[in-house]
C-alpha cells in the first residue's frame, strides 16, 4: 500500500467537526431568545438535505486573499457555516495559478483545526481543476465538502458531474456540487424552457451529489447590460425574477423531485444618498426598542438585503450567496423559525386525516394536506437555525448577532 492511498483511506474514516448556526451566542441570551436551540449539524456529510438546509448565508472569499486559512477560521468563529473559495471571476486570469496553490495550502491547513470548520466548497473555472485540486489536496481533502459549478448548462453540466463523481470516487468519501445557473441559453426566453428541462435529467441523475442550486444573478442582469440599484429587489427586475419563478418551477418543487434552492447575491454594504424611502418599517423596532438599530441597518442597505431574504422565501428559496460578512447575520436571523411557525407546523404534521383547523395562534386556518409540505419544511429549518421563543422577532435576533 502506497503513502498516497494509506493517507486517503485515514482521512475518509475521520468525521469533521459538528456545526452550529448562532454558537456565538450562549447562555442566558441564547435561553431568552430561542425555544428551541439549534442543532449541530455535519458531521454526517451523507445528510444531504439538512446541509443544504443548514449552508444559511454562503459567504464567497477570493482564494487570493492573504491569510485565507486565517480569515475562513475567523468568519466561523462569527458565525459563518458555509464558505466559497473562488477561483473564477474574483481572480485575474494572471492569478489562476496562485490561486489554486493558495487553495490547496487553505485547505491542507484547515484540516489541521480542531474547531469546526465551515461546510467548505471551491468555486472552479472548469470541470478539469476538479481532478487537479483533488490530485494535490493531502489532508486538506477531509476540509473540502464540494465544488460549485459556475455557468452551469446542458454543454458544462455533464463535464462539471462527471469530473465531481470521479473526485468523491478517488477519495471515497462525499463530495457535493453546487451549479450556478445563470448562463444566457437559461435566461433568454427562447432557450430557457429547454435548458431547465436539461439540467433538472441532469441533477436528477446525480441526485446524491448535487447539494444546492445557486442563482447566478449578477450574470443574467449582465445579458441584458443591467445592473440593479441598492434601492430595488432582485425581484423587481422583471427580466430576473422571470427567471428564478422558472428555476423554482422546474427544480424546486416539493413532490420529491426538487432541489434546494439558494438565492442571488446582495452586492452592496455601504452608505449611499437614497432615492427612495426605506424598505423597513419602524413599528417592529419600536416595539424592540431597537430605532436606532434600525438606522444602522438603513444606512449598510441591509433594509433592502432584508427585503430581498424576505421575498427569496416567499418564493421558495432558501438561504444566500454573500459577498460581506455583514450581511450574514441578517440571512441567518430571518432563517430562524418563528414560534408562530413552529406551532403552526406541529399542528398540521400532527394528523393526516386532512381538513382545516385554526392555527393555535387563532389568526389563520391551517389545511392540513395542501400545508404538509410546507410543515416538512419548516421543522427542517427549525432543526438547523432552532424557534424563536413567543414574542422574539428577527428584530431581537439580529440585534443579539450583530451586537456580540
């Protein structure tokens, strides 16, 4: 038996570190605002569906960055659980080189922690540097959960899974892919229809593997030479958001069939002059005691980053791709399940003989069967980012994140 393979076998029979949304916040604070507490969750990387669940805010870092063992162990030390090495658009193609070893010696690093790292993945430029990564890794390998699949088509797809079944076969252990849609055959109209119909055979057929669907935004406004405002939704920008209704419809439905699908990244985190009023409504921080609180949101454009998480799961999405680490609070505090859901969720799982019956809140009827799938989903999350104690909102939540 080689070195090489006597290495690989010992790093496939050792279990990564447990994670846990919100293990910043302990003791008292943690009791008062949570009924039930989060979860650890991955150290069973064969649960495919609580990752997927439990990535919350995916925060991308160039793999050009300095210290980028350091900063990855400081981002999870505040709460990051999921990260993105980049080795596509945010490198130079001067820099691809570097980039890749600066990867591998990250990776080989954080291996060696013995904290919890974050559910790590590597976004490539092409099928092929999956197998070159994966050559070079040592320890490293056990570090890595996946890759994430930019441009991802009906001509890239069957490169990019092939390519990541090859890599989880020669590390006998699981490896997750994550594709980006948002290649232009996707979103123009004429072609949209037959690349969805494409890619959901594809990731049907690699089911296993195939952790997330991640929506690639930024490149679709770019196909029609739009760049979307601070003070706009992804949402609001039809051409998009007729895009995302059909990703969901295709690859997120609830019938077995779907995937979990994350949403498009906020770009901004700066102070800006505002057009228009903003998106947040007083009364919710009033009733906190948290105005001021509120302006500080305003004035980073969370309030529009609120908006947007807030619409992502009214239509189905979960979770999202960031580029700063402020805006990983925001995503993980509107993850928590409310109380409210909560109960609602017990109630309708607790029978299956179907009918209505009032919400134990007294404010809403719940149907039984049409709001099963609903409930499924909602103790999933409840499991990863925990319930809100009665009379907690995100307002508390967030305010709790952003002040430790």
């Amino acid at each position: 038996m080689t070195a090489g393979i006597a290495l690989q076998q010992e790093i496939s029979l050792r279990k990564p570190m447990p994670l846990r949304h919100f293990r910043q916040l302990h003791g008292p604070e943690a009791r008062r605002l949570f009924h039930r507490q989060p979860e650890p969750f991955g150290d069973d990387r064969a649960d495919r569906e609580l990752l997927a669940v439990g990535l919350g805010a995916t925060l991308y870092a160039p793999a050009t960055k300095p210290d980028l063992a350091l900063t990855i162990r400081k981002r999870a030390k505040y709460g990051v659980c999921s990260m993105v090495i980049d080795l596509e658009d945010a490198i130079a193609d001067h820099e691809v080189a570097y980039a890749k070893q600066q990867t591998v010696a990250a990776l080989d690093l954080l291996a060696e922690n013995h904290d919890a790292n974050p559910l790590l993945f590597v976004r490539v430029r092409d099928a092929d540097t999956i197998a070159e990564l994966v050559e070079q890794l040592g320890p490293g390998i056990r570090a890595l959960t996946g890759f994430v699949f930019p441009k991802f088509d009906s001509i890239s797809g069957p490169k990019y899974l092939h390519a990541l079944h090859a890599a989880a076969q020669r590390v006998d252990r699981p490896l997750y892919g994550m594709p980006v849609l948002e290649s232009a055959g996707l979103v123009h109209r004429q072609t949209r229809d037959y690349e969805l119909a494409q890619i959901a055979a594809l990731l049907t057929a690699h089911r296993d593997r195939v952790l997330a669907v991640r929506v690639g935004a930024t490149d679709m406004c770019s196909t029609f030479g739009i760049r979307r405002d601070r003070d706009l939704t992804i949402y609001d920008v039809r051409v998009v958001a007729d895009v995302i209704a059909d990703i969901v419809n295709y690859l997120g439905r609830a019938d077995g069939t779907g995937f979990v699908i994350t949403g498009p990244v906020w770009e901004y985190f700066a102070d800006h002059e505002r057009m228009f009023r903003p998106l947040l409504r007083t009364a919710p921080f009033a009733e906190s005691d948290a105005v001021p609180f509120r302006q500080y949101l305003v004035s980073r454009d969370l309030d529009g980053l609120l908006r947007e998480i807030t619409l992502d799961r009214a239509n189905g999405i979960q979770g999202k791709t960031v580029i700063h680490p402020s805006h990983v609070a925001a995503v993980h505090a509107l993850s928590v399940v409310t109380h409210e859901e909560y109960s609602d969720a017990l109630d309708i799982l607790r029978v299956d003989v179907g009918g209505v019956a009032a919400s134990g809140y007294r404010n809403k009827m719940n149907e039984m069967r049409p709001h099963r799938s609903w409930a499924r989903q909602t103790l999933l999350r409840a499991r990863v980012f925990g319930v809100a104690n009665k009379g907690v909102s995100f307002v508390d939540l967030l305010t709790a994140l952003v002040t430790v």
